[in-house]
C-alpha cells in the first residue's frame, strides 16, 4: 500500500533527494568513505556548502550584501540569537502561534518586547490585522506560517522598521521580497532538509549594531566570517539541503512551488468547505495556510473523529492527525508532497462521508 506522507516536521523529501542522501552515506562520491564519516573540511566537502549557498540566493533571487547560513540549533535557537545580535532597545512582535509565542519569551531577556497584535484570545484561529508596529522598533518579527493552527501570511508585509521571519516551514514554497528582511531563519526539517541543521539568511551589515557582548557561538558574524565553518556543521543534513535545492530548481523555482502550493491547497480547501462531515479550523480564509491544512469534524460528527483518523491511516494516510493542542486533523502539504497524495486524502473523506 502506498504511504502518503502528511508528517508536519520532520516531514516528505523527494525520493530523488533521499536516494541520492542515502547513497552519499554509503560511499561518498566514490571516495570509499560514507558522508558521515568525512571531514567539514575535506575538499571535496566544502563545493557542497558553497553550491547550496549559490542556490539558496539564485532561488530566493537574495540580494548582494547578505549572507546564507547553516547552522545547529533549529529555530528554537534563532528565537535567542535574534535577539542576542539585533535587538538593543525595543523589538515588535507579531504573535500568530506557539512559536510565536516561544520568540517573544526569548527576546524579553534582551530589552523591551511590544506585541503589536495577537490572535491567542481565540485560539489564534487568524493573522491580526490592522495593528501598529512602532516606528523607533530595532526590528519587527513575524512566524510566516504556523504549523500548529494552519494559518499563513502568503505575501511579505510592509513594516516602518526592518523586518525579521521565521520561515521554517513555508521557505521556498513562494517567492520573498528578500530586502525587506535583515534577518530570515528557519528549520530545515519541513522543505528543505532533515533535521538537524537550521538555514539563517542575513543582511550584514545589520549585524554588529548591538552594545552588548554576544558570545563567539551566538554572534551571526562568527559564521558570517566563518561561512559556516566556525565548528563542525551538520554534514549530511547540508548534503540532503543541497540536493532539495537541486531538485527544487529543476522543477522550476519558487514560482512553481507557489503555483503547486496553491493548488494542493485549494484542491483540499474546497472539499473540507464541501463536505458535510468537517469544517476548517481558520476563520479567516484569506489567512488559510497553504502547508499546514488543519479541520476538525463538524460538532455534530465530532464522536467520528477517532472513526476517521483509523479509517484514513489503514488507508494509508500517514501524519494526519492535528496537533494536541488544536486536536481534528492536520494535513501537511510541503513542496515534496505529490498532488495525487491530497487526491487520495480527499478519496478518503468523500468515502468516509458516504459510510456515515
């Protein structure tokens, strides 16, 4: 039986990326020595960093004057770093979600947090709008797409301060305005890579502003200068992340992800809206995510949703069900996910709906 893979992170790779990873762990370009047993610093290492760095800014059409990244930590380390390299007097903070919400714990160990808007007194079901972000802020920052609630801003926001993203889990799935950002970071683990290593893309002359002392690991022109290389990165989630952006070019850029993206989505939007058994959890349609697809049964189905997840996963469904704190059901469609995977989930529901 086919498996179709909804994981929210980690998450689906192309095949050609997993097969090309795993025979690399095998034996490394003929060397007779697997990727991960090879030195960072083996020259026959360092064209992988420099050609995954030249893709990152063809792809994303990243402008001259910033530096591409591959650090350890995942996003979880950038809500510090962020902070630890911008941050000197007061930042603005979106909060569409829990990792939102993570960011701005962080941050408030750094200097004045204004929350410009949150979503959380219901269940942050939409993106605030209509806020104000202060204009003598250091930098404002934004969680492009919350993989938790399936909410997701799809077009880059304008903001009187320089602007910084999480973009974990929708990077490459549509095109940036990459001037607008001083800072964009994000785990690898849902459209580009394994985990294990985390993508920071960064202005530089931005950096070096803050008073404070930042420690040599924490200090983004450590790696700036270092081109990644300060300590040992992650080799083999580098590797995969060279052969996504490979792949992710030949399919013809960011522009077809987007148009993917959007087709994937309206495809299983219009039957959740369709079908008698389930509702979308976003209320703002326009705030839709087009990677994380999260509903729930209708409240009077609602004793079917554990019927559903069963029926649905014996029929292949893999990594549907919704995140504890949302509960219903939650379909990840990243770049790797086939349109005949969402095909099938839909299969699913309008069988599920004709039983009951």
């Amino acid at each position: 039986m086919k498996k179709h893979n909804f994981n929210a992170g980690p998450s689906i790779l192309p095949r050609e990326v997993i097969e090309k990873t795993a025979q690399a762990i095998l034996d490394y370009n003929g060397s007779g020595l697997s990727l991960m047993e090879i030195s960072h610093r083996a020259k026959d290492f360092q064209p992988v960093v420099d050609e995954a760095v030249a893709l990152f800014k063809e792809l994303l059409n990243i402008p001259e004057g910033y530096s591409v990244l591959f650090l350890g930590g995942g996003a979880s380390l950038e809500f510090c770093m962020v902070p630890y390299n911008f941050l000197e007097k007061k930042a603005a903070y979106l909060n569409t979600g829990t990792w939102a919400k993570k960011a701005i714990k962080e941050a408030k160990a750094f200097g004045e947090v204004v929350e410009v808007a949150s979503s959380a007194a219901d269940n942050f079901t939409y993106i605030p709008k209509g806020y104000t972000v202060p204009a003598d802020a250091d930098y404002f920052h934004v969680t492009t797409n919350n993989t938790i609630y399936g909410t997701e801003l799809h077009e880059d926001l304008d903001s009187p301060v320089p602007m910084i993203a999480d973009m974990s889990s929708d990077i490459f799935s549509r095109p940036v305005d990459i001037s607008k950002y001083i800072c964009i970071y994000g785990g690898a683990q849902k459209n580009l890579a394994p985990a294990g290593v985390t993508f920071v893309i960064v202005k530089n002359d931005a950096v070096g502003k803050v008073s404070r002392y930042i420690p040599t690991m924490l200090n983004y022109q450590t790696h700036i200068d270092g081109g990644s290389m300060f300590n040992t990165p992650p080799v083999v989630p580098i590797y995969a992340a060279l052969q996504t952006l490979r792949w992710l070019k030949a399919q013809g850029g960011v522009e077809e992800m987007a148009r993917r993206a959007k087709e994937r989505a309206d495809m299983l939007y219009a039957e959740i809206d369709r079908n008698r058994l389930f509702r979308g959890t976003v209320t703002d349609k326009g705030d839709r995510s087009y990677m994380n697809i999260c509903f729930v049964m209708k409240d009077e189905y609602k004793d079917l949703e554990a019927d559903f997840l069963k029926f649905a996963t014996e029929r292949g469904m893999v990594g549907i069900k919704g995140h504890r704190s949302v509960g219903g059901f939650r379909a990840s469609c990243y770049n790797a996910l086939p349109k005949e995977s969402v095909q099938a989930l839909i299969g699913c529901m309008q069988e599920f709906e004709k039983a009951h």
